[in-house]
C-alpha cells in the first residue's frame, strides 16, 4: 500500500476512448475516427446529466424490485425461514428474535442443533466413546438432546458467534425497532440493493467512462443475481454489496490525505464483521500495490499502520464483548473451522453440502480446530492430489452457470417471480462481457475489481460454489462488464471484424461449456430430487412451496403426467384451481387413472364448470369403479347441483 495519489486520468479516455498516440493500432481497434466524435459527444452528453442517469437508475432498479415484492408477496417464498427450519434462513429469524428481545450481550452459546447436527453427535459419540463417559442416552430424551446440543457448545466455542455478528445483530435491531416481522429486514435489503445499482455506476465510471458506467448500470438493473437474495433472510445480498462497496473504497482511499486509509481500514474491518473472508481483501490489495505502484516505504508502512489501525477500530467492539463472555477474542465466526471438514472430505464435492462418514470422526478427533480439520479432511483423500483436484474443481466451477441452491434457490424463485425470469443478465451473460472489458491495455486500471475478485474467490475454495456464495463476484464484475459494452460497440462501429470473431468464438466456446450441466447435476437427476423434495414438502401441508419444486422439476423434465398430476394437486390444495386446471388436464388425458380424473373433476368445480366435473368424475369410476371418494363427488355433484362441490376443491385425493 502507499498513500500516494492515483493521477490518472478520468472521462472518456480511460479504458473506452481512443488510445494514446502510441497505441495506434489499438485505438482502430475501439473506433474509427469518425465514430470518435459520437463517443465523444455521448460522453460530454452523460457528463452534463450525471444526475439525470442516476435517477433513471435509480428509478428503474426500484421498479424491477417493486415488481419482485408484488410477485412474491402472497406466495410462500417470503415464508422460507417458517417453511424451512433446517436452514439459515430459520435460525437468522431465531437469532434475530432473540437479540430484539433485549440480549444484546449473548453471552451464553446460541446456535442451530439441525437434525443432520444431532445425527453427527451422535457418530461422533459412537466414535469416540470419551466424549459421553456416562454413555449415549436413550434416543428421543431430553438427556439425549441435552447432550448432543453441548458437544455442539464445545464444537462450535461457546459463546462465539455462531455466524459474525453484523447481520443478525442488523436483523435483531429491525425486529426491535419494527416488530418481527422479515418483510422490515426486506425493506431495507431492497433500498441497498438499489444503492447498489447506484454503486456499480459509480464505481464504473470512475475505472472507465460515462458509457461504460451507464451500460454498467443498466446491467446492474437487469440481472436476477444478487436481486434474488434481497428477499431472503439471508446475509448474502449484505456481503455483496459490502464487496462492492470495498471495490469503491480501494480505488478511492489512495487519491486523497492519509486519513483516507484509516477509514478503508474501518471498512476493511467492518465487512470483516460480515463475513470473515472480508480480511482476505486488506491482504490483497496490499500485494497488488506492493507489486504495482512505486512509493517510499515509509508511505507504505504508514498506509498499512493505518488501515491496520482501522480495523482495530472496526473490531473492537466485538473483541471486547467476546472477551467479557469468555469466548475467543478474535473468533468472529465460531461455525467456520468446524464446518470445514464437510467441504473438504473425500466425500465432498464442489456444489453440495455432504455430511460423509468421516466428518464426525474429524470434528472428535479435531474438537473443531481450523488447521487440525484441514489436515485430518486431507488425509481423507487416498493421496493428496485428491484434495488438490477438489479444490481445482471449485475454482474452475466457480465460472459455471449453474446456481447451485443452498437455503435459497434462484430456480425455484424464477417460478414464484416471472421477472426473476424475464432478467436476462445472468453470470453466463456477465463473464464474457467483462472479459471483452478486461482485454485491453488498460486493464489494470481496473485493479479494484480483480482485487475483489480474487479476494473473493477463497470462499468458494474454503466452502463449496453456492449461487449466493458466488454473488458478489457477479455483482463486482458488472462494471468491467459495461465496459466491454462499450468496447464491444467500438469495433462494431470500426468494423473490426477480427476482434470480434474472437470474441464470438471465445464466448460460444465459454457459453456452450458453463450451459452444460456439471457432473451429478444432469437434468433428469435434478428433476428427480425437486420432485422428490415437493412430495415431501406438501405431504408436510405447504402446498405452495411443493408446486414451485414441482413446476422445476417439470421444466426440468417435462415428460412426466405423474409429476404434472402432482403439481396440479398442490396447486388445487394451494386453492389456485386456475392454475391447477391445465396440469390436471394434460395429466388426467396421460394417465387415464381414477386418481388423475377426480383431481381434474375437483379443479373443473372450484373454477364453475360443473358439467364437465361430472364428465370427470365418471371418467374417474370408470377407471377404478371401486373408488369411493370419486362416487361420492359424483353424487355430491348430481344432488347438489355443483352450488356446495366449489368447497371441495381443497380435497388430494390418492
């Protein structure tokens, strides 16, 4: 670091006008001159109307979210952290409840005990028969319970915070002040969400140009990710925009007084906060100006005194807080080392979570230590090439277009929300574009973002490549994105026809590769496992939430008249027998059973269309003419004139 300012230039000759006159080859390549003067013109048009683009943005990324919120609202997805209590989603709701309630301190442990946590205490246990010297309690009992949830205490340090504190403690804050209830926490999810729009404009304009920055923004309006998890009980949308925001501040602190530094070392420790892979950027960055910028190495120690100054300040008040309840003073996430083990087994792989066999014998044998799982997970592998290739495979992954779900799923969102849909700014959109961005000589002017990038990029190596994991990569790379834009507008109007073949070839290659499934994901397997997870989720009385599993499965897979059947029965228990009706149609005619009929004779009925519901419930005794719930409907149908049948529609008959 040096603290040294940055005298680069700024406007339309950073990265999206012509060259200097050394580069003449390259400045063809962006535009011929007589385009040049439209570039310019288009840059002195957004430089007079700066604020007229940002409250265009601004307008329209509050739009696409109201869009959101009226699509999602009287379905089941705000609902995730009640439906889904094996999730973060759930304990964030907990944990966000419990600090409203007044304890601030937590002093006490305070984490999840998920079945799959019980389930591996008790292994652990049957492992290491030590760790319960008076043996394993009865299954089902208190004691049972009670001493599964202290091997977790110890595993998971007492208590530290089960996850870092700045979310919870945000989410526990609205509940205090607003009352419990998600949609306040959503509310101002949103309102980041459009700053962050506001942010990738910003940020963009200042590596590159006005045209960049406005494409930037315009992307930043159109993509599904991170909009999705704005609407989430979910830290993720908060650490995307926090890796944004750091994008901004890297660039902005060395250009001014060396105070500017101690306040990125607040930022730096604040995000930290967050998410504790946050530290990784400070360190980053710090080789990048080591290995880039020239300054005295007094400048440089003062601007790393400074900003380690600044996180100091940034942590201190959870240092101290952990101190006075006895937990570790640095351990800001008491979850992360313990958890370790399950994506670095030889049962992990890059995209799921997967509690193998050896899982609980690491954390007995570990009691939970970061470096100690590490290396016990990596001896799980039959040589250490094993782990190496696992961690290769995360990295390569994490430029997939797959989403991968875990507490949240865009693929199923994009059911609840058609608008989630219709964005078509997808990671498979965004990649390709900011690489046509980056393939300039410029391009280490946009250091901020490779800075942020690769600061990233260990979360996902750590972890597994989760959708939400990989967001703020997403979001960072829309201003390099913008830029290609523009750079790609260039050589159409040059008529650079090489480079753009290049880049159509590149992007096909990279498209058709990040498109194709990942091994274990192919489309009949997940079909399988969303339909699987619906029969399980509406047997569990949440028939909303099981039609959005089975209308994925169903695009996934659509040949499947038993699967469609099913999607129509949760859409009728649902009492949505509109869009019940054309699923139980098309799987009345496919499956010709007594099951099929009667359940499209229920969905005729509530939507008035008795004549037919009567055709239908014939249908369904001729098929099975011993099917009593169809005779019944039949005779309820004839002798009541179809005035009382409209309330049954509610009925699943099997």
């Amino acid at each position: 670091m040096g603290d040294l300012p940055d005298r680069r230039r700024r406007g339309g000759d950073r990265g999206c006008g012509p060259e200097a006159p050394a580069a003449h080859e390259e400045r063809r390549v962006i535009a011929s001159s007589s385009s040049e003067g439209r570039q310019e013109a288009a840059e002195a048009w957004l430089a007079r109307h700066r604020g007229r683009v940002t409250g265009a943005l601004v307008l329209a990324a509050a739009f696409v979210r109201l869009m959101l919120v009226l699509q999602i609202a009287a379905g089941p997805v705000p609902r995730i952290h009640a439906v889904v209590t094996e999730s973060d989603n759930f304990f964030f709701d907990v944990w966000g409840r419990h600090i409203a309630r007044g304890d601030w301190l937590q002093a006490g442990p305070l984490h999840p005990t998920f079945e799959w946590m019980r389930v591996v205490a008790d292994e652990a246990v049957a492992e290491r028969p030590a760790l319960a010297p008076e043996g394993l309690p009865a299954g089902g009992t208190p004691a049972r319970a009670a001493l599964q949830e202290r091997l977790w205490d110890g595993w998971l340090h007492g208590p530290a915070f089960y996850q870092e504190p700045i979310y919870p403690y945000l989410v526990g804050l609205t509940y205090w002040l607003t009352g419990p209830d998600v949609w306040h926490v959503f509310a101002w999810q949103l309102l980041l969400g459009v700053l962050g729009v506001v942010l990738v404009h910003r940020l963009a304009r200042r590596l590159f140009c006005e045209r960049a920055a406005l494409a930037a923004g315009v992307l930043a309006v159109l993509a599904p990710v991170p909009l999705y998890l704005e609407v989430t009980l979910l830290r993720d949308a908060l650490v995307a925009y926090a890796t944004l925001g750091l994008a901004l501040a890297m660039h902005w602190a060395p250009e001014g007084r060396r105070s500017r530094w101690l306040w990125l070392g607040i930022a730096f420790g604040a995000a930290s906060l967050v998410k504790q892979t946050f530290l990784i950027f400070p360190l980053a960055m710090g080789a990048w100006r080591l290995a880039t910028v020239r300054t005295p190495r007094r400048d440089r120690w003062a601007a790393a005194g400074l900003v380690a100054m600044g996180m100091g300040v940034a942590l201190l008040p959870a240092i101290i807080r952990n101190l006075a309840v006895g937990a570790p003073a640095l351990t800001m996430n008491g979850s992360g080392a313990s958890m370790l083990a399950l994506f670095h087994t030889a049962s992990a792989n890059p995209f799921d979570v997967m509690v193998g066999s050896e899982y609980p014998r690491i954390l007995a044998s570990t009691n939970g230590s970061f470096v100690a799982s590490l290396m016990e997970s990596i001896q799980s592998h039959p040589s250490a090439l094993g782990w190496v290739r696992l961690n290769a495979e995360k990295l390569l992954y994490a430029w997939h277009g797959f989403e991968s779900p875990n507490n949240v799923d865009l693929y199923l969102f994009r059911h609840a929300a058609p608008v989630l849909r219709a964005l078509p700014v997808t990671f498979v959109v965004i990649v390709p574009l900011a690489a046509v961005g980056l393939a300039t000589r410029r391009a280490r002017e946009a250091w901020p973002i490779l800075v942020a990038v690769a600061a990233s990029l260990p979360t996902l190596a750590l972890a597994i490549v989760l959708s939400r994991y990989r967001a703020p990569i997403a979001l960072v790379l829309l201003p390099l994105a913008g830029a290609g834009v523009v750079r790609l507008g260039g050589w159409i109007g040059a008529r650079r026809v090489r480079p753009l073949a290049i880049a159509a070839a590149a992007s096909c290659a990279y498209v058709t590769w990040a498109s194709t499934a990942p091994p274990g994901k192919e489309p009949v397997a997940r079909a399988v496992r969303y339909a699987s997870d619906g029969v399980r989720i509406l047997a569990n009385g949440e028939p909303a939430f099981a039609a959005l599993y089975f209308a994925e499965s169903l695009r996934l897979r659509p040949d499947r008249p038993k699967v469609e059947a099913l999607l129509g029965e949760a859409l009728l228990a649902a009492r949505e027998p509109s869009a019940a009706l054309p699923h139980l149609e098309a799987a009345s005619r496919a499956l010709d059973t007594g099951a099929a009929h009667e359940l499209h004779a229920l969905a005729l009925v509530a939507t008035g269309r008795r004549e037919e519901a009567i055709a239908q419930a014939r249908a369904a005794l001729a098929s099975e003419p011993a099917r009593a719930s169809a005779r019944a409907l039949l005779e309820h149908l004839l002798g009541s004139g179809g005035d009382e049948a409209s309330t049954m529609h509610g009925a699943a008959p099997r």
